[in-house]
C-alpha cells in the first residue's frame, strides 16, 4: 500500500474517531479535508516524467 493512501486512510478514521466523540464538526471536516489533500498535493508535485512514469507502474499493474 503506498504511503499516501495510508495517510489518507489514517486521516478519514481519525475524523470519524472525532466525529464519534463529539469534537465540533468543522474540526473533523478540516482533518478529512487534510487527510485527503496530502496524497494529491504528493501526486501534484511530481514533474510531467514522473506522473507518466507512475501512471505506467498503474497500468501494468491493472492488466496482470
């Protein structure tokens, strides 16, 4: 599993920890929000050969 979407997972349960014990709701929104923007600014901030490169690990590894 790649670090980003482990942040990001990490980050959606934490918020729904939050949500269950009561802190104020704009609180949990900023941390979903946070935890969702971590692994795209990552993705953003990868050049044009970088993301082509990526998107081809994705690809051969969709068609196994």
């Amino acid at each position: 599993m790649a670090p980003g979407l482990k942040v990001g997972i990490a980050g959606i349960v934490i918020a729904l920890i939050l949500l269950i014990i009561g802190i104020p709701l704009w609180a949990v929104a900023l941390v979903f929000v946070i935890a969702a923007a971590i692994p795209v600014g990552g993705y953003l901030m990868l050049d044009k050969s970088q993301r082509r490169r990526l998107r081809g690990i994705r690809r051969r590894q969709v068609g196994r």
